[in-house]
C-alpha cells in the first residue's frame, strides 16, 4: 500500500511538474506540493541522486547553495537545485521530482537542498544527505524561529537523526560549532580581518553555555562570529580544518590543516560572503575535490541577483543588496557593512514584508533589535525608507542618532528613487527584503534611468 | 532616579531591551544600570525606582528564576512599596509558580499563584489591541506558552488578540506598579500614552524622546489594528 501511495505521488507529482514547465511555471513548489499532499513520505522514497548535499543554517543558505550548484554545473555533472530560496517540503519534493524519471530512477548526479533549519528534523532523515553544511545560527524571525537556542535543538536533533552524514560546521560561531557530536564533523573558520568590529545592540553570545560566566573574543569578525572563548571554564572554539585569511581584492587564502594554502576567487569581499566561500570550500574540499580545482572553478561563479546585484552608471555604483526583513541579524550584518564602507553614498531601504493584505500589521519588533545605529555615519547621506512600516522605521533610524534631515520615509516603495539627491554619491546601495527581489530590481532601474536622464556623474 | 536592567546578557530577546532603552533617551540625567546575572541585583542592596526585565530562552529562564530566588523577599518588598516593575515576554512567567512543560514542572518564583503552561511544538503568534485604564495598548505576542491561576489583577483588557491564555481576554498582570506581560519587543516605543503614564509613576516629566514621531507610529498602528479587517493572529511573515 505504501509503495502504490509513493507511485501515485511521483506520478502525480510528474505530471503537475510538466504541466507546470508548459506553462512556463518553471519556479513554483506545487508540483511538490502535490506529491507531498498525495504521499507525505514522498521524501522518504523518491530516489536522491548518487551525491546529496543539504545546506543548512540561520544566513547564507541561498549564497552557498547557489555557488555549489554553479560550480558543480560547470564541471559538467547535472544538478538538482531548489535555487529560488524553496526549503521547505514542497521545495525539497519539487527539487527531487525533477531529479528522476517516472520510474523513479535518477537523473541527476547531485542534489544541492538548501533546507529550512525548523523542519530538519523530520526532512533530513529522509533526504539522507552524504554533506550537511550548517553555516551559522543566528536570530531570525522570532514568529517561526524564537531564538537561536531553540533552532540548535532542531538540528541537532536532526544531525543524530543522520549519523552517517559528514558536517561541515562553522568553527567560529558558538551557536552551530557543538552540533554534530556523532558525525564526521569538518570545520572552517576565517581569521581575524582587522575590520572593525563596532559596537552592537545584539549579542546572541555573552553567556557561556557552559559555565554562564561572561564570553570573550580574541577576535571578533562580525556579529558573534569569531575566536570565542569563555575566561571561566576554557570552553573554546574547536580547531578548524580549513580557515580563511588575507581575505580582500577579490580573493582570500584557505589554509588546510597540513599547513597547506590556497588562494581562491572571491565573489564578493563583503564579510558574511568571505564566510560562505569558505564554508563551500570546505564543503568541496571535504569531498576530495582538489584545492586547484576549486580556485578554477570559483573563477566564473557570481552571487545569486537575488542577493545582489550591481552596475556602474556614470561612475555611480548602482547596487542591490538583498535585507532580510524580520531577521535582527542580517539586517545588521548589512547595515554595519555599509556603515564601514567608505563611500559617499545614499541608501533605498524596502524592508517591510506585509504589503499586499491591508488587514494585516507587521510587527517591528526586529527594527528594535536591528543595529540602525551603524547607519549613522557621516558618509551615509540619505536614507530613504518606503513601506508601510515608514513610521516605524523613522523612529527607529532617530532613536540611532541619524539626523533628521538625512532620513526620509515614504510608505509607497515605488516612490523611493524620486528622493535621492545625487549630492556627491560614490554609491547608491538599495536594500530590499527576500520577498520584494523584483521590486529591489523596479527601483534599481529608476535610479539608473534617473542617472542617466538627468545626465548625474560622480564627483 | 534609578532604573535597573536585570541580566542583559540573556533577557535580550525580540527586540525588549529597546524599552531600557527608550527610558533611557526620555530620560537621560537618570542612572542606568545593566546588572549581569553574576552580579548581586542593585536592588538588594539599594533603592531603585524601576526594574525592567525583558524576554529570554527557555533555559535562562531557569538560570535567572536561580539567581533572583534569594531576593524573593526583598523583591515582594519592592512591590508592596511601589516599585515601578516591568517584566514584558516571557520574562512575566519568572513571577508565578512554576513552568509546565510535558510533564516536567521547573519550579520560579512563586510571588503569585499562577503558573506557565509551555509548549515547544506550538508557538503562539499575534498582535494584540487592548486597552489599560482609558490608555490603548497595542503590542504583539510570539510565545511558547500560556499562564493560568490567579492573577493579582489585570493589567490589559485585550480587545483583539489573546489574553494570557486561549479564550482569556485578560492579558498579563497588575500588582500595585508591577506590570508583568506576554506583550514583547519595543513596548514602549509602541506605546508613547502608557510609556508618559510611566513616568509619571516615576514622578518624572512625562516628555519622550522623538514624541512627535512616536504618538505618529503609534496612531498608525492603532488605526490599523482598530480597522474592521485588521488580522490579529500573524503569519509566517509577522
């Protein structure tokens, strides 16, 4: 009964996803939503390809997972990839359904699963995965994910749930390093890139889980991502195999654990992008691809558009950044990287993510626990806020100390490229959260048409 | 004036700690103290006008029930002479019996007759529109649990959204200037009326930092959630 049920589904599941590819609906979970709706051990039977891979973690998860896909993709295996952010069981059964034939036999080599941290419990057994890469753990939105402690229970729970997986942790985060107890486990780390650290609002590690005596850094390279240590107990960061250094101009340097070093590409200098690099090579690297190999094929691979994007325009870096609303931590992570940034600059911010229901009221609780102070900088000229929490938002951004003058917000996002004043900008940076992509790209065209309509140049 | 944040470290949850905060700005010449959880709380030992704890992980809650446990008494005092108290999230369960969770119970505080019921396969999301003497709350809920017993009175009358427990309109509790609430994240900044009514209480000029732009915030929010089509329980994306 059990195997006719999982038939159904696959077929089922099959014909909905070529009925959906006809239509030109290449990029919707329902086909997996079918399956899942006719057989919910639809994961449990379908076939995963030869190697299966699932990556994991509060931030970073779409980066990672998009990079594997490209440089697997580029050697020449075919990959199956949920690469529009889908992680959850309708995505992960959507990904599989287009990873084999009605016979239920592969027809991928790899399977690249970003998966959701919540439901890892249940989803991972199934998927079987041979590498589970947890980037980092973090606050995220506090409506599905409380706090970070609660989403180490999940994924610890589902690591001793899959024993036979090999780990990749990251060494330099306290929240995710301990996982993993019963498994292979590999980790990278990034040493200390003399950025300054700054104080911030959040702190998801001053409390030893050991002792809950007071933490301490020998470096700090953002958020609560370094070489912890607590002065108590001797509870410390675990060694890592493969860690980062020299990172800048477009490459860093990964030293392995035989002393051996590498240099690679780097798609982006940002921080949180050096990190997921490394924890990709480590990911590779784990699975025997040799070091030379990597850094080649790093070469050609860019960062998703849904993450960022960019274009010089009359000498103006036009660029989008993606913002995760509801997400304390990486809103800060980026907010803080713009307020070291050196550059004259104006910022869009398009962060709210309730405005389609009229009815509904989002709440800002994470615009309080967000770092808007690292926005008030002297080189950030204007912030121009547009969405239906632009209150909020204006509160926020004075209660940081950004002077009035610089801040406008608007409630329509549509709006946002009329106020940019052009005066003196090396950049123009325009944030937008997960759910608004297309609308980040809408805005990005008006200021490049304004740019170039209104003949602005870079001073 | 003194106010004292009790265990920063680890009471920091959602976005709380932007009510120490906003004191804080309103009131700039007062003292402001962050007490670590290994440290002996200042109002042991000295006057202190308002005490604010915030939102934790469930594991701290354990830990700080721990380290406030020796001063139950004082902290019973503090109260009976009107000490402005705010415990927002789930902060407010430290002051009842104890926490149920499955069939395990961790014993608290034990200053009132009431206890949590926790569970960790259900979180509990919702705005909420309520009303405090003639001042109109609003504010949000995200929590793994719901508190029954006996209050020592009612602090919010919640017109929309859940009290302290399913079907319960009731929402947190009042005991003299204590005021315990599931209502978490920047409440005060939320809240501009109830925030003034504070620091009245706190025999404080009742002017808030950014006033203009928080009565605006609030009164936007306010007309939303009293809209006949306002959604109170949240979705995935609040």
């Amino acid at each position: 009964m059990k195997k006719l049920r999982f038939w159904i589904s696959l077929w089922g599941g099959k014909f909905f996803l070529a009925l959906f590819k006809a239509t030109g609906n290449r990029r919707d979970d329902r086909p997996g939503s079918a399956a899942m709706h006719l057989y919910h051990k639809f994961l449990t039977y379908v076939r995963k390809p030869a190697l299966t891979i699932v990556v994991t973690g509060t931030n970073g998860k779409t980066s990672i997972s998009s990079m594997a896909t490209d440089f697997f993709t580029l050697r020449g295996k075919k990959v199956a990839y949920n690469d529009w952010g889908a992680n959850h069981y309708a995505g992960m059964a959507r990904l599989l359904l287009d990873a084999v034939n009605i016979f239920n036999r592969s027809t991928k080599d790899i399977a690249v699963i970003e998966s959701d941290e919540l439901i890892s419990p249940n989803s991972m057994p199934q998927l079987k995965p041979q590498f589970i890469l947890v980037n980092n753990l973090a606050r995220d939105s506090m409506i599905r994910n409380a706090h970070p402690g609660y989403i180490f229970d999940h994924l610890k729970k589902a690591l001793e749930l899959t024993p036979d997986a090999t780990v990749i942790l990251n060494a330099d985060d306290p929240l995710s390093c301990f996982m993993g107890e019963g498994n292979r486990r590999v980790y990278f780390a990034v040493e200390d890139l003399g950025i300054e650290s700054g104080k911030s609002i959040l702190d998801d590690f001053a409390v030893c889980p050991q002792c809950g005596g007071k933490t301490a850094y020998a470096y700090r390279n953002y958020r609560h991502i370094g070489a912890f240590f607590c002065p108590e107990c001797g509870m410390k960061a675990p060694a890592p195999d493969y860690i980062g250094k020299n990172a800048g101009n477009g490459t860093v340097t990964v030293r392995e654990a035989d002393g051996s070093e590498t240099a690679y590409p780097l798609a982006s200098d940002s921080v949180h992008n050096i990190y997921n690099t490394v924890a990709l090579i480590a990911l590779l690297r784990a699975q025997g691809i040799a070091a030379a190999e990597i850094a080649e094929g790093l070469k050609s691979i860019k960062l998703p558009v849904s993450r960022e994007m960019g274009e010089c325009v009359n000498g103006i870096e036009l660029k989008t950044q993606v913002c995760k609303g509801q997400n304390a931590t990486a809103a800060s992570t980026v907010f803080r990287q713009l307020g070291l940034d050196p550059r004259e600059k104006e910022i869009i911010m398009i962060v709210d993510e309730v405005f389609e229901n009229p009815g509904k009221v989002e709440t800002v609780a994470w615009i309080h626990d967000s770092d808007y102070e690292y926005l008030n900088n002297p080189h950030i000229h204007r912030i121009i806020v547009g969405g239906a929490r632009y209150l909020d938002h204006r509160l926020r951004l004075l209660l940081a100390g950004v002077p009035e003058e610089k801040i406008v917000c608007i409630p329509e996002m549509s709006e946002t490229p009329q106020h940019l004043r052009f005066d003196g900008d090396d950049a123009v940076f325009i944030l937008h959260d997960v759910t608004s992509v297309s609308r980040g790209r809408a805005i990005f065209e008006a200021v490049k048409k304004r740019i170039l309509e209104e003949g602005r140049m870079r001073k | 004036m003194k106010g004292e944040f009790l265990f920063p470290e680890m009471s920091n949850l959602y976005g709380d700690p932007a009510n120490f905060r906003y004191l804080e700005a309103c009131l700039p010449d007062a003292e402001w103290i962050r007490t670590n959880n290994r440290s002996t709380p200042r109002f042991a030992t000295e006057q202190i006008d308002f005490l604010y704890l915030g939102s934790m992980p469930e594991d701290k809650q354990v830990l700080a029930a721990e380290r406030l446990r020796p001063y139950t008494d004082t902290l019973r005092r503090q109260i009976e002479a009107g000490t402005v108290i705010l415990a927002t999230g789930n902060a407010c369960e430290l002051f009842g019996e104890y926490i149920a969770d499955a069939d395990k119970k961790t014993p608290m505080l034990g200053l009132y007759p009431f206890h949590a019921e926790r569970n960790l396969e259900k979180r509990i999301n919702c705005h909420l529109l309520g009303s405090f003497e003639d001042i109109k709350i609003v504010g949000y809920k995200s929590q793994f649990s719901v508190l029954r017993g006996e209050f020592p009175g009612e602090f919010i009358r919640a017109d929309g959204g859940m009290g302290n427990a399913p079907g319960d309109r009731s929402e947190g509790f009042r005991d003299r200037n204590f005021f315990g609430t599931y209502l978490l994240g920047p409440l005060l900044v939320l809240n501009p009326l109830f925030t003034k009514y504070l620091l009245r209480l706190l025999k404080q000029e009742d002017r808030l930092a950014f006033e203009k732009e928080a009565l605006e915030a609030y009164e936007c929010r306010l007309k939303q959630l009293e809209a006949p089509n306002a959604v109170f329980p949240m979705g995935e994306h609040g």
